[in-house]
C-alpha cells in the first residue's frame, strides 16, 4: 500500500513537471518565433549591418540589361543611387514578373522590387509600395505616317497588338467594353518594345505601351510615335516586405532626395531625355565631316592601325559611327571620346584622359584588336565582323549568341548565323536561359551594315595620308 502510495505521488509529480516543460516550451516558442522568422525578410538594419542591398529588377531595355559588358538601365541607376545613399554595394537579381518577384520579398533574398511597375492592387495586397517616382500612361503608338488616329475612339475597327496577360490588355478591354469596337490581338512572351519595333517597320498598325517605353524606344524606333492616351495617369513605385517599414521610409526618403538635388532628372535625362541622335544614314554629313575632321586625326588612326593589322580606313569607319569624328563625343550610356570608350574600359587600357585624341584612338584599337584575337575560332570577314559586334554589344552578349547558334545548329563563327541569333536575345524565352540576358540585338547589326558602308565609301574615295581625294 506505501509502495503504491508513493508510486502515485511521483507519478502525479511527473505530470505536473510534464505539464510545467510544455507551458514553458509553448511560451518560449511564442517569444521565439518573431526572431526566428525575423530573417525572413530583409530590414533596413539588415541591409546595413551586411553593406549589401539586394534589388530584383527585370531584364529590360528600361530596368536592366548589359552594354559593353556594364551593367545599365534606368531601374538600376535608380537602385545603384540608393545603394549610395545607404552606403552599401547592390547586388541585381531577375525574374520576369511580379508573380516572380514577390516571394523574393517573402523569404528574404531580396530586398526590394526596381521594375519600372505599376502595380496593380492585387499585388499591394502582399507588399508594401514606395511614394511614386515617375508619372506615366499608357499611349497608343502608331508608324508616323499613319495620321488617322490620333485618339482612342480612332482605334475603331483597327486590330490594336499588345502582350497578353499586361495591364495594356486590361485597359483596351476596359476601353472596348465602354463602347469602341476594335479587335485585340494577344501576343505571347513579346515585349512592348519589339511591338513598337514593328509599328515601325510597318509590320502591324498599332499597339499600347506605357509612355516612359516609348519614349525611351523612338531613339532606336523613330517611324514609331505616341497618339493619344489610354486611361488615367500613373505612378511607378517600388515594393518591400509589408514589415519592412523602417526600409520603406528610407526609399522614400531617398526619392524626395534625389528630386530635390536633381539626381533623379540626370538619370532620367540619361534614359529618357530628348537629346539629338546622330544621323548615321545622311551621307552627304558623311562626306563633308570626312573632308573637315579627318585630316588632324589621321596620322593617329593610321599609327594605331599598322600596329595592330588593321586596314585604317576600316577604324575611320568605325570611329565615324561612334562618334563622327568628335573627339567630345558623349553617348547616353557614358561611353565617351573618339572611339566611344567607357571609363572602365578606357582604365583597363591605360587611358588617363579619355578625351585625348590619341589616347582614345590607341586604346579603342587595341580593344578591338583584343577582341579579334578573342575570336580566334572565325576567319576573315566573319572574324572581324564578329569583333566589331563586339566592340558595340559587349563580348558576352556575342558569347551567348554565339552559343545560341550552337543550339540552333548554325555555325557560331559565321556573322550570317549571328545575325540570327542576336535579334532573338530580345526575347525573353530566349535571353531567360543565356549567361548575359536582355540585349538590343539589332544595333550591333545596323553598326556593322554601316561600318561597312563607310567602310567601302572610304576604300572607293581614295583616303591618302590625311587627304581626301573625291572621284578618279
């Protein structure tokens, strides 16, 4: 009886011992929990605490893309400038959607969203949105000829192309449900940019993009311009985890910042600003820029040719495409001089002033002169074909179109086959799976067509020793 008596008072002690364990489990797990899942998302002391911000963009023509092999993008000048004012480094991630982008908020491998968005109020359900920082709309864009719509009641009985799932095929639904009557022409996985693309080449009549992309695409477009708009005006925002909120208030911050000491208008300026383009096709600018430019530069080009096997007729091309011969030259990317250099290529290369004539000349060459002996594989034309496009579009966007070849069994040291296969890494089934991502495929083929045009006008002009010699 005393030996059961005491077995139920340890027992009854062994429950409330029990019972005590899992009250004090179940409280500390309670008080736990937030900082176990703190890490979750990024916070602003996060961020500071590693010195790194990581933003996830798109790779596009507005947020992120590589040139000359340097990271560019009106978003990622944007997130690099905050990047500064936090005094961190920024890291770019990718994803092609918001769908994509808001887990990275979510588990914390990102820190905020830079993708030129408006964000719909679905997805300001889950995230947390910036003040806006630019004001745009969505603007029907037509070939410049086409002088019959002006307006979105013109849009009857037209076929207006856009993206399918976009806030463009929601507007012009919205626009024919109040009562125009045209047709909507879905596209899938093509960008607003390639649809203003062939408005300009006449391929189709009409589509909608958002102002800020056409305005930045009538640089590389000009038969394509706005007619109209579509619906109300709009504010592109950035988004963060909802529980971010001291990160949220130093975004905003930072964007009352820069307006007001004018960071924000360099940038845009930089992107979008209406600065004159040169004319690459008026020959007759050709012929009287070679006749008053040519001769104080020449000596320099032909020096810089013999010592690196170049015909120096082929550089004065190559140097009037970039620049037309102006030693100040400045292009919307930053690439400066004769040759167009970028900074960090003009560093790497030995350049202290960028600016100088000879300096500019000797270092372009001998870039280019790395990048034939790059592509070892091609021969003849082709080589130095592949090296020009190169020079213009950087070395691993022509790697990726390079390999891209490979998969669509053409021979990747032929620029026939390169022709092909850049255009294509405009799009996103296709730059998704390659190394370097987004690229304006189509300019490096317009600068070698006009390299050599030039090219073949200065071989058929008699260029001698600083003169030029006209007929005969």
């Amino acid at each position: 009886m005393v030996s059961s008596a005491i077995n139920k008072i340890l027992f009854q002690r062994s429950l409330v011992i029990l019972t005590v364990f899992f009250v004090w489990l179940v409280v500390v797990l309670c008080f736990a929990y937030p900082f176990v899942t703190a890490h979750k998302f990024v916070t602003l002391h996060k961020i500071l605490k590693n010195k790194e911000l990581t933003v996830i963009t798109n790779n596009t023509a507005h947020c992120y893309y590589l040139y000359r092999d340097e990271p560019m993008g009106f978003e990622y000048e944007l997130a690099n400038a905050f990047a500064d004012y936090l005094g961190v480094r920024l890291k770019i991630k990718l994803a092609d959607d918001l769908e994509s982008m808001i887990p990275a908020l979510m588990d914390g491998s990102a820190a905020l969203i830079a993708a030129g968005m408006i964000i719909p109020p679905a997805g300001q359900k889950e995230i947390a949105i910036s003040d806006g920082y630019m004001e745009i709309q969505h603007t029907i864009i037509t070939h410049r000829n086409n002088l019959k719509i002006n307006h979105p009641h013109d849009l009857a009985g037209k076929t207006v192309h856009v993206t399918k799932g976009t806030l463009y095929q929601h507007q012009l639904e919205k626009l024919r449900d109040a009562g125009t009557d045209f047709f909507i022409q879905l596209h899938e996985d093509v960008p607003a940019e390639e649809l203003i693309q062939k408005v300009s080449e006449r391929q189709i009549e009409v589509t909608v993009a958002d102002s800020n992309i056409a305005i930045l695409n009538r640089r590389h477009y000009p038969g394509a311009v706005m007619r109209g708009t579509i619906g109300e005006k709009k504010q592109l925002r950035w988004a963060v985890n909802p529980k971010a909120r001291q990160l949220l208030v130093s975004i905003n911050s930072f964007l009352r910042s820069i307006k007001e000491n004018r960071k924000f208008d360099e940038i845009y300026n930089k992107y979008y600003g209406d600065r004159h383009d040169f004319d690459y096709v008026d020959l007759r600018a050709f012929h009287r820029r070679i006749k008053t430019r040519l001769s104080r530069y020449s000596p320099f080009i032909k020096a810089a040719a013999k010592k690196h096997n170049f015909d120096w007729r082929l550089i004065v091309a190559q140097i009037y495409q970039e620049s037309h011969l102006d030693p100040w030259a400045r292009s919307r990317s930053g690439a400066r001089g004769l040759m167009q250099l970028l900074p960090r290529t003009a560093r790497s290369l030995g350049v202290k002033d960028i600016h100088n004539p000879v300096e500019n000349i000797n270092a372009g060459v001998q870039h280019l002169r790395n990048l034939y002996d790059h592509f070892d594989s091609a021969r003849d034309e082709d080589r130095l074909q592949i090296s020009l496009a190169a020079y213009n579009i950087g070395q691993g966007h022509i790697g990726d179109a390079r390999n891209l070849a490979v998969k669509m069994k053409l021979n990747p040291d032929k620029w026939s086959s390169l022709e092909k296969t850049l255009p294509l890494l405009r799009y996103r089934k296709y730059y998704k799976n390659s190394k370097y991502g987004y690229c304006r495929g189509t300019e490096p083929i317009r600068y070698i067509k006009q390299i050599m045009m030039y090219y073949d006008i200065l071989k058929r002009q008699g260029i001698e020793y600083g003169t030029v010699r006209f007929g005969g």
